[in-house]
C-alpha cells in the first residue's frame, strides 16, 4: 500500500508550525516534531505571561505610589483609605504616571487623602 501524504492539508499544517518556529535554532526551527514541542511549549508560556504581566504591571504602580506617598508622608495603605474615604476615583495607573510626571499634582491629592484620614 502506498503511503499518504494528506495533499495540501498536511502541507499546510507543517509549514504554519514550521512558520511559527522561524528564529529558533536547529532542529527546533526546521524538523516538524521538534518545532511542534517548542512552538507548543512557547505558546502556553505567552498566554501565562499575558496575565503575569497584568499583575506585574500592578505591582509596579503600586511601587512607585508608595514611594511618592511616603515623599508626602504617608504610606500606600493609608494614601489609597484616605483617597476612598475622599471619593476620589482614579486608577493605579493613573496615579503611578502622575507620581513621576507631576509631583506636585500628586502631593495636592495626598494632601486630599491626609485630610479625608
């Protein structure tokens, strides 16, 4: 019996992993198994690093407001209680870009959290 190469559907299978896999090294980029494990393995890890990087993103806003509160002598906890008790409403992110592009902008709204304290 002859052997079956699947025509164009197989084709085009190998070359979309084969597509995927340009830039890895050796086998990884040019033999179909291999570059299946690796264009597996690095698509699972970008969609883990899709939300890690949501989270590390958080964790470095909150740095930086901790940081620019403390320069107006509070800490993060008691900056975000006062700005909530305040109903002042503006994202982390918001606050991050505004601690390192305005520095006073920022103490005017640690002043308004220290005073809703």
């Amino acid at each position: 019996m002859s052997r079956v190469t699947r025509g164009i559907v197989g084709t085009r299978r190998r070359k979309k992993v084969l597509k995927m896999a340009k830039g890895y090294t050796g086998g990884r980029a040019r033999l179909l198994r291999t570059a299946t494990e690796a264009v597996n393995r690095a698509m699972h890890f970008a969609y883990r690093d899709r939300k890690v990087r949501k989270r590390e993103f958080r964790q470095l806003w909150i740095a930086r407001i901790n940081a620019a509160a403390r320069l107006n002598g509070l800490s993060y906890s008691q900056f975000i209680n006062g700005l909530r008790r305040g109903k002042v409403s503006i994202d982390r992110k918001n606050l991050s870009d505004l601690a390192l592009s305005d520095p006073e902008g920022f103490s005017k709204i640690a002043q308004r959290a220290r005073e809703n304290l």
